[in-house]
C-alpha cells in the first residue's frame, strides 16, 4: 500500500509539474552573435512561442566554436524546460567528427525537439568565368583543374563544407579560398579575387539580382522561392550535392517528456503560423516543423553526409 502511494505522489508530481510549466520566463540560447540570419531566426521562433507558452521566450546570444560553447551552455543547464537552444549544423553534424574533444554526447545529451528552418544555398560564380550554366561550370572547371577557386566563411563552415562536397561528386579540382566569414568571401567574391561560392540565398540574393553574380543552380532538394528561375541540383542530375543551411530547436536529454511535448507543441505552432513563415522568408528561410523522429532521421542522414566530407579532406576544427 505504501509503494502505492508513493507511486501515485510521484505520478501526480510529475503530472503537477508539467501542467503548471511554464511559470516563469523561458531561455533560448543562440549560438551565434546578435543581428545575423540565426539570431533573426530564433527571436522570431522565440516571440511566436511566447504566445504559444504564455510566458516570454528570452533569447540569449552566446557564440563560439560554430555554435558549439552554445549548445554546451544549454546542456548543462538544469533540464527543467527553462533553457533551450537553436542549434545549427556544426555543433550537431560537424564538430562531432572535426573536433578532438567535444564538451557532450549527441546521442546521449540531446532531446531533439524540431528541424526549425531550412536556408537553401546557392552556387553563384562571377561574371568573369565564361559559363552560363551548372554544366558549363563542370564542364569548365574539368577542362581547367585547379583555376577555379571558391570563396568560404572559414574552414569548416557549409559553405567550405559544400565546395568539398561539390568537388567529390562532380569529380572537380577547385581551390578552397577560407575567409574569416562570409562578408570578406562575398566582397572577394564580387571582386573577382575568387571564381565561385556556394553560399546562403539571402547572402547572394541583391548582387545577384542585380547581375553582379550569376546563380547557377540552388544546392536543395527544392528551388528557392526568391529564385524560381534557378534549377536545384537535384534537377541537374547531383541529388548528393544538397548543402542547405538549416536550424533546429533541442533541449537537455533529462528534460521530462510531458514538458519536451509542450515545448514541441508550441514550437510546432509557432513555425506554422503566417507571422513566423513571413518572417523566415524575409531572411530566405523555409520554416520547418516536424517531429523528434523525423528531426533525428534529418540529423542521422546529416551526419552521414557531412562525416564523410570532413573526414576525406582531414579537417580538424581549432578550438580557440
């Protein structure tokens, strides 16, 4: 009778618990500084599930490490439901198999909540380089190895990341060119200092409209809705050559399920609704939503991917 009744007081704890969450403000950590394409997606994540959870979403800017000291802050945060985190790519996919020591355990420290938002990239290339088309690039650079380079935002970024990528599949002798970010390799880009990029949309969206570049082909699965006229590289026949950016939302693993499913509900209703949509689209982002099982099947497929470009080019992330 005694285990009965403890039983059913921890039940009723938990139950208690997860009704009265939230009562108090809650955090959303962003790995990335203030004002860029991140910290815009998580403030409007953040204010859509504001209205959802009937408390404030705080977003607190903490960067380093491609995401990663982020990422960490909010896993050994008390796993109460006040503290979650937009992650992106690196500290998931990437510092896992670049870096010699990482400070948690994907598999075992995560609970993944939702794919938050998708950024389709874009292969741009001068207008110098005599090609009009994704074939004609191919084509040019295996007629010319090692003339064409590309710009990135650093090494072991996506948009270095993807250059690798594209040179495995396609079978391409490109020279990387890293930059310390990607407004030093777009201003090289548009210099004609380096041929070509792969970066995101809204990074190219004006210098191409205003033919400065030239967009070639959309490196997703579907076209870009700022260029409807670009060809994906799905269309033209390189399925693998996929490097959108993207964003998704987790929290500490031992966060109680009842509170990781309030959390997805208003998640789930925030990236659904027509303010959040036009405010991801200003910035060239494709809301996302879904559930933890398809957002870890999103991050298996990810990592599969992208182990095998860090580890054939043998990149190591520097920690400092």
């Amino acid at each position: 009778m005694k285990r009965l009744v403890v039983l059913l007081a921890v039940v009723f704890s938990g139950w208690a618990s997860a009704q009265s969450y939230p009562s108090k403000p809650v955090r959303m950590i962003v790995g990335f500084p203030a004002g860029g394409p991140a910290d815009i997606f998580g403030r409007s994540l953040a204010q859509g599930m504001s209205g959802e959870l009937g408390q404030t979403v705080l977003v607190e800017n903490i960067s380093g490490v491609g995401g990663v000291i982020g990422v960490d802050r909010a896993l050994k945060s008390a796993p109460d439901g006040y503290t979650m985190v937009l992650n992106s790519a690196s500290p998931l996919v990437i510092a896992p198999y670049s870096l010699a020591k990482l400070p948690y355990d994907v598999k075992k420290d995560i609970a993944l909540i939702t794919l938050v938002v998708r950024v389709p990239e874009v292969v741009a290339v001068h207008p110098s380089l005599p090609v009009g088309s994704f074939a004609e690039l191919l084509a040019y650079a295996k007629a010319n190895p090692g003339k064409v380079n590309f710009g990135s935002a650093g090494s072991g970024s996506i948009t270095h990341l993807a250059g690798e990528l594209l040179k495995a599949e396609a079978k391409l002798d490109l020279v990387h060119v890293p930059y310390k970010g990607a407004a030093p390799a777009v201003n090289d880009l548009l210099g004609g200092q380096v041929q070509m990029g792969i970066f995101d949309v809204p990074v190219l969206l004006g210098h191409i409209r205003s033919g400065k570049l030239k967009a070639l082909a959309i490196t997703s699965s579907t076209r870009a809705p700022s260029l409807p006229d670009v060809p994906t590289t799905v269309e033209l026949s390189y399925p693998n050559v996929n490097s959108d950016n993207w964003y998704g939302l987790i929290m500490p693993a031992a966060t109680p399920p009842d509170i990781q499913g309030r959390v997805h509900a208003a998640a789930l209703a925030a990236l659904k609704s027509a303010a959040v949509i036009e405010q991801f689209a200003k910035v060239g982002g494709l809301a996302s939503p879904g559930t933890p099982q398809e957002y870890a099947a999103f991050l298996a497929s990810e990592q599969a991917k992208w182990s095998k470009v860090v580890a054939a080019i043998g990149f190591k992330e520097q920690t400092q």
